[in-house]
C-alpha cells in the first residue's frame, strides 16, 4: 500500500505544478484571447 | 476679437440666462433660445455638479450594479450613477467639491469591482476569475479522482489509505472553499455591509452549507461518505457561471466603443494661411483649429483669440454661456455660441478626448431612473424570494430527512438566476446599438428603444430632413466669376458660420481661400465681414432674395445673388415608399411656405393632412402634443425644431455638426439618406422582441427549477450547472436574436 501513498504524493505534486505553470501563463496574458473564436456568435459581422 | 470688444466690460444680464451681458442677450444662442418663447429655458442645476465617465471592471451580472450603487450613494457629494452592466462602465454625477472619487474607489476595491478613467488600457477583469477558475479545476477533478477510489470499494480496513484518501479530500474542499468560495463569500460580505440585496448572498449561502454539510457528513460517518468531491465541482461550476458573463462583458466594452460616430465631425484646421476640413479623427496636438459659430470643440484647446464664448451645455448641463481669454484651455465638447469665430490650438488628439463619452448621453431621463430603480427593486425581491424558498424546502423537508433537506435547499440557492433580466437585456440593447452604429445611427438614450419599438407615425421637418439646399448653377457660375477680394472674403465668410446658407454657398467657394477679415454672425440679418477702411462685405437677405453686398460707406453694391436650389435628399422617395409599405403615417411639418410643403409631399405620397406648412416652431410642438400621443417620431434638424424634439415621444436629427440639435434629441445620424430611420425603428423593434424572451424566460426558467430543486430532485451539483448553463443560453440567445433581425439590406 505504502507504494499508493507515494503516488498519491507524487500526482499532487504534479497537480501544485500544473497549477503554478497554469497561474504563471495566465498572468503572462497567454489566456486572454484564448476564447476568441468560441465567443465569435456575440460579436458583429466582420465589416464589408 | 478687436481691442474694443476685448476691453468691454458686462453693463447688464442676458435676458434669457441672466449672464453678464454688454447686450440684451450674451449670445447668439440665448437669442435664438428667447426667440423660441422659453423653450430652452435654462434649468436650474447647482453649481459644481460634473459628470465622470468611468469604467468599472468587475461587474458580473446586473445585480452588482445595485451594490455600486449603493456604495457611491454613501458617499458625500454623490448625485446620481448610471451604471452599463453589459459595457461595464458608469457615469457618474458628482458635487465636484465634496465627492472624492479616490475614496470610492477604495471602498469599491475590497468588493472586487475596480474604477477606472474611461478608455485606459487595463489587465482584463476577467483574468482573475479564470485563475481561480483553472486552480478549482485542477482541485475538482483531483478530489472527483480520490473519491473514484470510495466508489470502487475503498473500505475503512485499508485504514491509512482510506483516512489519507480521505483527509486529502477534505484537503481539497478547504483549499476550493479559499480559491473560489471566497470569491462569493466576500461578494456576500461586502453587499450586506451595502445594505443591498446581491445575487451572490444566496450563492455564499449555498458555499456555506454545502461545504458545513459535506463536512458534517463526512465527520459524522466515520470519514466514510464524502461529498467534498461534488463540493469542489460546485465551486469551479459556479465560478465558470461567474466568468462567461465577465469574458462576455469584456469583449463588449472593447468592440462597442470602437466608433462613436465623433471621428467623422468635420473640423477646419489652419494649414499656413489656408483653411482645410478635416475629420476630427485627423486633428493632432498642436493643430490650429478654428471654430465657427455653432461649431462643436472636438479635443481640448487653448485660445489664440483674445476671447470666446462658448457653452458647456454637454460638459456640465448647463445652457449658459462661459466667456474664455486667450490662454485658457476652452474643454472639448464646449460649442461656439458667440457671433463669430475662434482659434484655438489642440492639446490632444481626438482618442484622448472624453467628447465621444459625452456624446453618447448625459443625464438619465426620468423613465431611465425609473427603469434602474425598478430592476434594484426587482434585485431585491428576486434574493429574498429565494432565500425564503430556500428556508421553506429545507424547512419542509427537514420533517423527513434533514440530509436531503439540506441539499434542496443548496439546490435552489444555486439554481436561481434573473441573468434573462438582468444580463440579457442589456445585451440585446448594446448590441443593436453597436449595430446601428455601423451603420452610421447614433442612440443617446436608453428610452429611445422603447420609444422608436412604438412609433407609427413618423413627422419630418422639410428643409435639411427631407431637402438639402444647394446654390444653382448659374449661381456657382456666377461665384467663380468674383474678381480679386471678393471671392476670398465670401470663403472665409462662409468657413466662419454653420448657417444653412453659408453651408451651401461654402460647397460652391473654394473652402481653403482666406482674406484678412473679421467675420460675425448677426442674428436675423446674415454674415458681416469688415475688411477695415469702412469696407464691409455682407450675406444677407433682402427682398426675398441671398445677396452678397460689398459696402464702401457710401452705398452698398451687390456683387452676387444666391439662388438656392431645395432638392429631395437622394432615397427620400424610396424610403418614404419602405415606410409607408411597413405601415407608417409619414408627415410633414415645416415653417416654409404650404405649397412648398405640398409640392414636396406630392412627391413623396404623403397624406396631405399631415403636411402643414408656415409653422412657427410652437405651432410644431403643438401640433405634435395634439396628434403624437406617444406614438410619434419627429425628425429636424434646426434649433428652431428643439420644442418639437421634445413634444413628440422620439426624435432624431441629421444634423451631427450642429451640437445645439443632436445634444437635445434621442439619436441622429450621419448618413445622407433617410434609410437611417427605418435601420433604427427595426432594431428597436428587434431590441423589443428580445426583451419579450427575457422576461418570459425568466419567468419560465425560475420557475421550472425552483419547482424541480424544491422538490429534492436536483442535486446541488446539476443546480451548479443548469445555472451557468441558463446564463449562456440567454446571452446566446439574445445574441442570435439581434445577430437574425431584419436589419438593412441594402
């Protein structure tokens, strides 16, 4: 069992990293045109 | 000005505004406003009242605007805030002396919202949230991954496994309830501080319980049954409800405010001795700009002149004149109300200036205020009707099992959403706004929607409506033909004033020519240029008929008649065939003469008892307050038309440059034609339409899944997701309604 726990230990340090990398590349501004596209129904027809 | 008019000193007051005044009236302006028997009588506004345009960052839904509006009403020297909650920016009317706006600011902070100057760049709103969003992901998907191990048969007799399964779990729900919790914990908190009623108290509620039952079941079950798994994904569910609106809001604010419809305003710049048109978007810091009498400043300017008179009716609301010096910064958005022209050179360019936010409207109307108090009110009752729904299903079902109970009543603290009102009607609006704004129509108001949503009968004003004048072709001829001074002088005459004629005549000039001449305006009798030597130039008429005199002192010699051609502006009669074909009462009101007024109906196929002429400009208001009723959209583009604006239930103006006309209407536009109308009756209809839905879902939705929830067969966690499903689908749907509306197609 003692190898479960080691796991478990180990995935929530990948889980504290993933969060660090997401938190640095959110504050970098690399998700803030990331929904461009999925918003594209609310904004107006590229003009002609 | 000249040295005499520059040392006179005030002898008396206007007789329209009480100003200190050398004459019976201070200027041009007050003339014409006495002229129209009061109309524009001055209101009464205290002194140091100014108006600050400010974006807000932070707004979520349209309940937070009552919380900032409740912290701005604390505050000492607070007036009156109109909040957009779909553009995330308020205006704010403030007693200069008494409101500190870095105080409100810093009591707006610790809720989450951020004020800010209009325009300023800024880390978008939305980027916290989405941190918060992405770390209760990554705890929600983790927790659900550690509960996979009890559902698959994880028992007690693995004892640290289980306990550290367990323990983890809990971990996880108190590090959700900091990152995305807090978020509605300290909205709650701060809104019952306001003392108003924000949708985020029952949200905080629902946290709240939901994490103390999970909590007090996992304890009370020996660390056996968990449900801090549907905890964590509640949160990041709730938070994503949170951020759609937010992003949404966002990417409004940065593609409403592209144009304003300002960038266009013809403006004359110096170039050298020479004068040139310019778009006011082309002005740059340092030009000199020359405003002519009625002209608008578009961008901040210090006088070169030795003085001005100018209104800041738009800046301040108030109709009296302001005289400036040279030297003083005359603000933009002041217009010129003196009898002749000015230069000024421009501090800014146009994209510093806050002309564009004082175009889009000032005070709100009193169907406005009523408007925003009924949705604060509306705020209210929709949180308490939910808290005692909430208090009653866990009340009733505490009588057979406390557990389910509990989370029926987390349910339907979750569940509730007044989105349809409160996001999705600002929505529609903004976007048929941006919409009509393409297309060259501007709305300053918000009743003007509901007001153009119910026109039938639409009433023109004739000449620069309907008509545009234009000299004749002999008389352009004629024109060309002026030998030495005179054609120079005529040019800089004409650049000088704003009035219909000289427009017209300016068109047949060449607009860059310039004579050394002092030039003004006087009421009711033309254009005077004095050249010195006693020479005078005039533009005046006489007999019936515009005459361009030279007078030496001795006699006055004409040098040009100006024959003025009245044409029908180009889709007059196409239109007037759309409108009458979509049901439409077309008419006519005009001062000119009644046989001009029924040649042109003739042509247009308007109905002949709707077609009066040799009105005065009561005689409009009143015919419209005796055959308008609330009905009636009146189009001019005079100050003589301003009582009738204001009679009829909305009005609109061609006359963009002339900032008396469209500061006292409820749109105009720039366009030639009169395709602007019907584009601004359909979107307001289409805007009505979508309004319908809003409240009709509302209406529906709330009910259904309250009904479900109270009931006990909606688990907090569906509620979790129906909820920001129900916000997505309104604006979704809000958005395609608008996006599929007949709009122009030509």
């Amino acid at each position: 069992m003692e190898i479960l726990l080691m796991l478990i230990f180990i995935s929530f340090v990948f889980m504290v990293g993933a969060i660090l990398a997401f938190v640095y590349s959110v504050k970098s501004g690399e998700a803030d045109h990331a929904d461009r596209l999925a918003l594209m129904p609310f904004r107006e027809e590229e003009k002609k | 000005m000249d040295a005499e008019n520059a040392n006179a000193r005030p002898r008396s007051r206007c007789l329209h505004c009480g100003s200190p005044s050398t004459d019976t009236y201070c200027c041009a302006g007050c003339r014409q406003a006495s002229e129209l028997g009061g109309a524009l009588s001055v209101e009464e506004q205290e002194p140091d009242a100014a108006w600050l345009v400010c974006d807000v960052g932070g707004l979520h839904c349209a309940a937070c605007v009552s919380l900032i509006e409740a912290t701005f009403r604390a505050q000492p020297g607070a007036r009156e805030i109109t909040i957009n909650p779909a553009l995330g920016k308020a205006a704010l009317l403030v007693d200069d002396r008494a409101f500190k706006l870095d105080v409100f600011a810093r009591a707006l902070d610790p809720m989450g919202y951020r004020i800010g100057v209009a325009r300023k760049p800024e880390v978008p709103e939305s980027r916290a949230l989405l941190m918060r969003l992405g770390i209760c992901f990554a705890l929600a998907g983790n927790s659900m991954v550690l509960s996979f191990a009890i559902y698959f048969g994880l028992s007690p007799a693995d004892r640290t496994l289980f306990l550290t399964v367990g323990f983890l779990n809990f971990t996880l729900a108190i590090a959700s309830l900091f990152v995305g919790g807090s978020y509605f914990l300290r909205n709650a908190w701060q809104a019952i501080r306001a003392r108003a009623w924000h949708i985020d108290i029952p949200l905080a509620l629902s946290v709240v319980l939901a994490f103390g039952g999970a909590t007090w079941i996992f304890f009370s079950s020996g660390f056996g049954a968990t449900y801090f798994d549907t905890f964590t994904a509640f949160i990041a569910l709730m938070l994503l409800g949170k951020y759609a609106p937010a992003r949404i809001v966002e990417q409004n604010r940065a593609s409403l405010l592209e144009d304003d419809g300002i960038s266009s305003l013809p403006q004359t710049r110096m170039r050298g001795d020479e004068r040139e048109q310019i778009a006011a978007s082309e002005i740059v810091a340092g030009d000199t700009l020359v405003f002519a009498p009625g002209d608008l400043v578009s961008v901040d300017a210090v006088l070169l002149d030795a003085q001005a008179l100018c209104s800041l009716d738009w800046i301040t609301g108030e109709p009296r004149a302001v005289g400036f010096v040279r030297g003083e910064r005359v603000p933009a958005g002041a217009f010129n109300v003196g009898d002749s022209a000015f230069a000024a050179r421009a501090q800014t360019a146009l994209v510093a200036s806050p002309l564009p936010q004082l175009l889009a409207g000032g005070a709100r109307t009193t169907s406005e205020k009523r408007q925003a108090r009924s949705f604060a009110t509306f705020s209210r009752v929709f949180v308490l009707a939910v808290l005692a729904i909430a208090l009653v299903t866990f009340g009733a079902w505490a009588f057979f099992d406390v557990e389910r109970g509990l989370w029926a009543a987390v349910s339907v603290l979750i569940v509730a959403c007044p989105c349809a009102i409160g996001l999705g009607t600002p929505l529609a609006r903004e976007i048929a706004a941006r919409r009509l704004r393409s297309s060259g129509v501007f709305v300053r108001n918000e009743r003007a929607f509901d007001a153009l949503a119910a026109v039938e009968t639409i009433v023109f004003d004739k000449t620069g409506t309907l008509t545009e004048i234009s000299v004749s072709r002999e008389t352009a001829a004629q024109l060309e033909a002026l030998a030495g001074l005179h054609r120079p002088v005529l040019a800089t005459m004409v650049n000088s004033s704003n009035h219909p004629v000289a427009r017209a005549v300016r068109s047949a000039v060449d607009d860059t020519m310039r004579a050394p001449c002092k030039v003004r305006e006087v009421p009711g009798l033309g254009l005077e240029a004095e050249l010195g030597d006693g020479i005078v130039y005039r533009l005046k008429s006489a007999g019936g008929r515009t005459v361009f005199t030279i007078d030496e002192g001795l006699r006055e010699d004409v040098l040009a008649e100006i024959d003025l051609d009245e044409v029908v502006r180009s889709d007059a009669m196409s239109e007037a065939s759309r409108l009458r074909a979509l049901g439409f009462q077309l008419g006519i009101l005009s001062g000119d003469r009644q046989e001009r007024v029924d040649a042109i109906a003739a042509r247009l196929g308007f109905e002949g008892s709707r077609c009066i002429g040799e009105l005065k400009p009561r005689d409009k208001a009143e015919w419209l307050s005796r055959h308008g009723d609330a009905h009636t959209l009146f189009l001019g583009d005079g100050i003589n038309d301003v009582p009738a604006f204001e009679a009829a239930a909305c009005s609109g103006t061609p006359a963009i440059d002339r900032p008396f006309v469209p500061a006292r209407t409820d749109f105009y536009y720039r366009a030639a034609g009169l395709w602007p109308i019907r584009e601004a009756i359909t979107a307001s209809r289409a805007y009505a339409g979508a309004v319908r839905f809003n409240y009709g879902f509302a209406l529906v939705y709330n009910v259904v899944v309250l009904s479900v929830a109270a009931a006990g067969v909606m688990s907090p966690l569906i509620a979790a997701i129906v909820m920001p499903a129900s916000s997505l689908a309104i604006v979704l749907c809000n958005a395609l309604m608008m996006r599929r509306a007949p709009w122009r197609s030509s």
